[in-house]
C-alpha cells in the first residue's frame, strides 16, 4: 500500500490477502524492538534462531512445537530467508502495536480489495475492516474455508478472488 500510493495514478487497483494488521487486543502486539532483534540475530548468523523469534513471537506458535518444526526441510529454507523478517517488520511498524490504524499513511482512492480466510485469526478480520474503515475504496471478501495459508496451500481460489475483483 505504500508502494501503490507513491505511484499515484500508475496503480489501478490493490488485492491484498491478510494483511496481518494488529489493531486491537485481540492479540499480542509485536514487540517493540522486534526489527533491531532480528537484525541482531541474522548479523550474528543465528538465522535459526531468527525463524524461531519470528514463529513465537510475531506468529505465536507455541515454544514447544519448534523442535519439531526444525526438523522439517522448510525450517533451513525459511532460515536462509531470514533476514526479510526484519524487512517486513520495517513496513508493517505502527501497524502491528494493537493501536488504531494511522489515517495518514496511506493516500490511496483505487479499488482495495482486503480478502481474510473464513477460517482464519479474528485479528485479520479486525485489521482488515479497520482498514475499510479509513480508506474510501476498500472491499472486504471472504475466502470461504480458508485460512493464512492459502495463499500457499489452495493459490487457485486466492487467484480465482484475486481476478475477479481486479479483472471484472
């Protein structure tokens, strides 16, 4: 959204699948010094240790499901990818910290479409129509059955969404 309203005019329309919005106390909001940690951790090369700060803390997966996690093939796959962790930290700061949304930041009166899982975190839902509420032009679908991952695990109904909202 900040890259659609600094290119103005260029963009036509924003689909965007859980933006994962903390806006309330419907969960944890991100720790405070969440982007210089991870940068401290990746610069120190514990990469590893880096997804484990991120699965607990931002995802809240509990502490005693990592053991196992890391002993999947995608645990070393999201390890080399760590440090973008930080760079989504960077984007999503102040949106993330259980307070209202900024009605400043974003400039931007195309069509939104904000799609949330029907199965997904009622925080997702909570961002997502916190959003509607302060732009002009945005939309808020339901994914039937889905959840945070299927972007990933059923991309069809996401694309299927994705298109005709944007395409018509």
């Amino acid at each position: 959204m900040d890259a659609a309203g600094a290119l103005g005019g260029k963009v036509k329309g924003l689909y965007l699948y859980e933006p994962p919005f903390i806006v309330d106390d419907s969960r944890p909001p991100a720790p405070a010094d969440y982007v210089e940690h991870q940068e401290a951790l990746v610069a120190a090369g514990r990469r590893s240790e880096a997804v484990e700060y991120f699965m607990t803390e931002m995802i809240g997966v509990p502490a005693e499901y990592i053991p196992a996690m890391k002993q999947d093939p995608s645990w070393d796959a999201m390890a080399e990818y760590a440090h973008t962790y930080a760079y989504d930290g960077r984007i999503l700061r102040g949106l993330q910290d259980g307070k209202p949304l900024p009605t400043d930041r974003w400039s931007i009166d195309v069509p939104i479409a904000v799609a949330v899982g029907g199965n997904g975190e009622a925080f997702i839902r909570e961002g997502a129509n916190a959003l509607a509420a302060i732009l002009p032009n945005v939309t808020v679908l339901t994914l039937p059955d889905h959840d945070h991952s299927a972007f990933w695990t059923a991309p069809e109904p996401v694309t299927r969404q994705a298109g005709t909202f944007l395409l018509g």
